[in-house]
C-alpha cells in the first residue's frame, strides 16, 4: 500500500508540475502575442489633427507580414463617420485573392466581424492569419471563404479596435457606417481591379452591423452596388438579449457580455448611464474591458454570480429601453435581398431569438432567406453555412430571383 501511495504521489506531482508549465507557457505566449501587437499601434494612431476626408478615404495602408499563398493582405486606416457625423479614423483588413481579376475585376465582401472585445489589442487586423488558443484565425474563420471563391475582401475593424478610444460595442448605425465606409475604402486603394458589385457579410455581432449596413445604405452609400446581406447568428434582437441577461442571477458568460455593452454605451449615449444598470463591484471591475479581449472579459465576471455585477431590471430604466430599439436593425425596410443564417444548437444567439428577427423584416417588406443548420453552434455554424451563402451570392450576381422565407415564419 506504502508502495501504491508513492506512486499515486509521483503521478500527481508531475500531473501538477505539467499543468503548472502549460498555464506558464500560455501566459508567455499571450505576453508575447500582446507585445506583438502593441508594437503596430502606431500605425493605428490617427493624424493629429486628422485632416478633413470623405467617408472611405484612405489615410494609410500598409501590407501584412505572413499572408497565406494566393493573397494579399494589407492593414488599412480610413475616414469613417459616427451616427453624430464625426469624421474618424478605422481601421480595417484587406484580403486581394492574387492572379489576374475575373472581366469587370473582383466583386467586393465588405465584412463585419463578431465580438472580439472592446480593447484596441482585439482588432482583427492586427493579427489576422495567427490562430488564436481557442479557434482558428480570423482570416480562416471568416475570410478565406470568400477569398478562395474569388472575392476581394474589406473586414473593418470598428471603430475603437485597432485605433484609440472606446469602441462603441453594439451600437448599430455607427458599425453600420464602419461596414459601408470599408467598401468605399477598398475601391479607393490604388492598382486594385474591382468590380461594383458588393456583398455585406457579418456574424453575431457583425450580423447586426450588417443588418445596420443593409437598412442605411441607400441613405447614407448610394453609390455602392449591393446585391445582397447576409446576417449569421445575428445579434439583432437586442430587446429578447437584454431580457435573458436580466433573468440571469447565477454564473454566466452573459454578465461579461453586458458589462461590455454597458461600458460602450454609457460612452456612446450620455444619458445611459452605467451606475443604472451595474452595482457598484462591477464599475469598479469595469474598465477591465477596455485591456483584455473577449475570453477576458467573460472570465472577468464569471466568478460571481450575475446579480452580483448587475442591477435587477436596470436595463428596463430609461433611457435603456429606447437605446435597445434604436439599435435593433430591421425598423425599416432594407431594398437588398438578405439572407439570415442560425445555427441550431447556438447558446448565445438562441434559434427563436433570430427566428423573431426574421419575422421583424418580413414585416417591413424584406425580402429574406433563412437557413438553420441543426446542431451547429455559434461559431461552428459559419463553416457548413458558406456552401449555401456563396451559392446565394452567386444566384444574386447572376440575376436569378431571391428566396424568401417570409410566407414560412409564422
């Protein structure tokens, strides 16, 4: 037994000592990738002052280091607008597939990401061809799709990733803007052969920055031709959102998610603010958003339970309630066929969170395709929906008529 004993300790001692080496490793490679990142800030700091420029123009671009075979990659800064007016400065990625362009050059994906974070380290631009611990990168997560199919690609970053100041997380019009201002970006780049065609393409909350971009073109970039929006895992219901988070008391990622709203919109909208919705623990943790990326956060306020950080009902207290629906896209009818895709299985984005969406701008007049893919998570739903979206896209460039799914969501 003595024996036994000795060996059940040995075992668990270098179990222990193997666990200790990983979390250090992991903590070096996060130093390390930090730093890396640290070092191309420059480049994402604005002129000062930031001279007069149109929506989309170019203030700075500058290739990739390590783009993957068959493309080119470039960081770009841009003039961008808020739902105020204010000229910016965003800041985006731009994937050319290489070879020569099909007759009429490239069409165009103006691409709008999901949650990364709020801090300027989680802008996608800065490293996006590195796999992050979790999930594969950017670029194969979300761009090489369309890249291998023969698109060029305008992924904004938002404004306050990448570029300084604290990005306005969630807050429709303004991603909207960032999304559309990308694909005026990417035409204004010099040698590049583009076609006019252009496509919108987001996910989660990319999906409602898409939604955004889809409703306020015509107004506000009626000069882009686009053939279609696509929406995945769309944070658009902000209102059902809002109502789960509230009736969360225990552990969950959603109090994390709802301090980063919080944080962006007590920001965004001066009269919202932070002390109605979040005790007094969580401002005091708040700021922890503006250093660390979305895993960050979530682990942030994930110790304690929800009602620890967040106020009971506080988000149903004006001004909470007009922000949400002013930020819920779908109030007016978007003249571009839309496709909208759900995974089955997602635990954040719930199936009849987006199956409501959908029944909103059926409502307006949309004309909307639906897919569900059984089974698919969050983010594991984007790989097995890229067959059907390309294939809707195609349908769109070719003129054939749009799905709808209007007439079967009841």
């Amino acid at each position: 037994m003595r024996r036994v004993l000795l060996i059940l300790a040995f075992v668990l001692g270098v179990l222990v000592a193997s666990i200790a080496v990983l979390v250090m490793m992991v903590a070096l490679h996060l130093r390390d990738q930090r730093a890396r990142k640290e070092a191309l800030f420059p480049f994402y700091d604005p002129p000062t002052p930031l001279a007069a420029g149109r929506p989309g123009d170019v203030i700075r671009s500058e290739p990739v280091d390590n783009a993957p075979a068959g493309v080119t990659a470039l960081r770009v800064l841009y003039h961008s607008t808020s739902n105020q007016n204010r000229d910016l400065a965003v800041s985006a990625l731009v994937v050319i597939p290489n070879g020569p362009a099909p007759a009429g050059g490239f069409p165009v994906v103006t691409l709008a990401h999901g949650t990364v974070g709020n801090a300027r380290i989680c802008a996608p631009s800065l490293e996006p061809f590195e796999d992050r611990l979790t999930q594969a990168s950017f670029y194969k997560l979300m761009v090489s799709f369309f890249t291998d199919a023969g698109y060029a690609v305008a992924a904004t970053d938002y404004l306050g990733l990448g570029t300084p100041g604290v990005s306005p997380y969630l807050v429709g019009e303004d991603a909207g803007r960032n999304v559309l201002d990308a694909a005026r970006m990417i035409r204004r780049l010099p040698g590049l052969s583009l076609s006019e065609t252009t496509f919108i393409w987001g996910h989660s909350q990319g999906g409602q920055a898409a939604a955004f971009a889809g409703q306020l073109a015509p107004t506000y970039a009626p000069e882009l031709q686009i053939l279609g929006v696509v929406a995945g895992s769309p944070a658009a219901e902000l209102g059902l959102l809002a109502d789960a988070a509230s009736a969360v008391t225990k552990r969950s990622p959603l109090t994390g998610l709802i301090v980063m709203i919080v944080r962006a919109w007590s920001v965004a909208y001066p009269n919202a603010r932070a002390d109605m919705v979040l005790t007094a623990r969580a401002i005091d943790r708040m700021r922890i958003v503006d250093t660390v990326c979305v895993e960050g956060d979530l682990l942030a306020f994930l110790l304690r339970p929800a009602s620890d950080y967040i106020k009971p009902n506080g988000v149903k207290a004006a001004p909470w309630p007009a922000l949400i629906a002013a930020n819920t896209p779908g109030a007016t009818k978007t003249l571009a066929p839309m496709l909208i895709f759900q995974g089955g299985s997602d635990p954040l984005i719930r199936s009849q969170f987006t199956e409501t969406f959908v029944q909103r701008l059926c409502a307006v007049g949309d004309t909307v395709a639906f897919n569900q893919y059984a089974g698919q998570g969050h983010l594991s739903v984007i790989a097995p929906s890229m067959p059907d979206t390309l294939a809707w896209m195609t349908g769109r460039t070719q003129g054939a008529p749009p799905q709808t799914a209007c007439q079967a969501v009841p």
